[in-house]
C-alpha cells in the first residue's frame, strides 16, 4: 500500500502572524490550480505566535507546532502546554536538533514530550540526527538507534506507528550541504529497521529527511524507498520555492 509522502516546512523564527497567513493564503491559491499527487500531505510549522492566524484558512495545509512544554500546565515561564495547542495544531515537532544543541533538550526531556503528544492525540514528529563528526567517526547509526530508543522509550508499538520520524543530519541543516539520496536511503532503510522492532507496522511510519532539501534534489531523495517526505527549512519561507518542491516530490525523478 502506498501511503504517500508529507512535505513539511519548518519556518523556525521567521514570519509574523501577519505574514503568515499571506503565504497560506497564496499557496493555497497555487494548490487549488496545480495538480499534485492527491496522497501528498503539505504540513507547515509556523512560529506559535502565528498558529491563530493561519488556522482555517486552508484545508489543503496541516499546521504544527515547531515546540511543545513537557507540562500540561503550571508555573513554566514562557512555555507552551499541549492544552493551549489542542485546537490550533495536528502535528508537534520534537527535539529538533536546535532544540537539543541550542536549548540544551536532551532525550530524557524529548521522550517527555513524546509521550505528552501522545497523551493529547498529537501526531508526534521526533527529529533525530548525527553531527558532522559522529559522522566522521562512524557512528551516525549508534546515534540514531540510541535517539529513537531513548526518545520512544515508554511508547507503546501502536502508538510508535503513528510518530514521524524526521531524520536530520546536524551537518546539512542550513549548511546547503545535503545528503546524497544514497546516503539519506542507507540511513532510512536503518531507521525502518529499528522501527520494526518498535512499531506496530514500521512500514506504515512516515521517515522524512530533512537538511538543506530544495527544488534541485528534492525529486531525487523523494524517489528513495524509505523516504517517505521531507522537512523543508530555508526553502520552505519562500511560496516559489517550497511549491517546486511540491510539484517535484509529485513527479519524483526516474533515476
Ligand atoms: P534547511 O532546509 O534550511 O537546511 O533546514 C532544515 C531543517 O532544520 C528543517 O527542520
């Protein structure tokens, strides 16, 4: 069976509430003109503060919350509890790889929060990811299996079917330096195989890859077997360039 791909856009801190809606609001009238594969889920995780704004503009475009609070609610100066983003998100990122080296989130706090998504009836994507050098050293695949073991730890299988892994390699976020589809595959096909001892279908778990994806490679890597979409930064804060990437991951490119 084929269950499609997602193509997500992660804003990080980039856009007013204001400039948000704007850009659903025209991509919206370019997905209603263009043809793109009916089994494509367009997934958007605009800053908090435009989660208002832009729910209920579209049906065509999921929202998510790029963060979520461990709690549900308490004394948690400037943090976000899944109560408060129950009727504004579908989907909640978790322990991207910003959060973890920039917010110091380590994989106890993410399993944390993995299992709060959970609780509240969130889809859950938990970004994984080895830096350049644990790549260098050989143990990109150690690091993933210890972030998903760690990070789903606790999770039932039914439930670990339902979380979207986002695999990220710290060294291509931003860097314009991504992945080969090769090497992206090999560690998806990983991925999978781990899952399998985890979920209750592996096959049907959504593994996104994510780093540096743009209109140029963007047919390549949705063309790997265990790429099931993409998590789409930079490129994804221009209409242009992020409906490219919709209409390429529709026609995905015969190698
Ligand atoms: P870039 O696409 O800008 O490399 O960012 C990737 C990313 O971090 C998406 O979450």
């Amino acid at each position: 069976m084929n269950k499609g791909l997602i193509i997500a856009g992660n804003w990080k801190m980039h856009k007013t509430a204001g400039e948000s809606a704007a850009f659903f609001q025209e991509l919206d009238q370019l997905l209603e003109s263009e043809n793109y594969r009916d089994d494509l889920t367009i997934l958007i995780f605009p800053p908090f503060t435009s989660l208002a704004a832009v729910r209920g503009i579209t049906s065509r475009i999921e929202i998510g919350a790029q963060n979520m609070g461990a709690h549900e609610q308490g004394a948690f100066t400037g943090e976000i509890s899944p109560l408060m983003l129950k009727d504004l998100v579908k989907y909640v990122m978790i322990g991207h790889s910003e959060r973890r080296q920039l917010f110091g989130e380590d994989d106890s706090l993410i399993n944390q929060k993995i299992r709060l998504t959970l609780s509240h009836g969130f889809t859950p994507m938990l970004c994984v990811g080895e830096t350049l050098d644990e790549r260098e050293r050989g143990r990109t695949l150690d690091r993933i299996a210890s972030q998903l073991d760690l990070g789903l730890a606790g999770v039932t299988p039914e439930k670990v079917q339902d979380v979207v892994i986002a695999y990220e390699p710290v060294w291509a976020i931003g860097t314009g330096k991504t992945a080969s589809p090769e090497e992206a595959q090999e560690v998806h096909a990983a991925i999978r195989d781990i899952l399998k001892k985890k979920s209750h279908d592996a096959n049907k778990n959504f593994i996104l890859y994510g780093g540096s994806v743009n209109p140029d490679n963007s047919g390549y890597l949705m063309n790997q077997p265990d790429i099931d979409g993409a998590l789409i930064g930079g490129a994804s804060l221009k209409i242009e360039s992020f409906f490219d990437i919709i209409l390429n991951s529709s026609n995905p490119v015969r190698q």
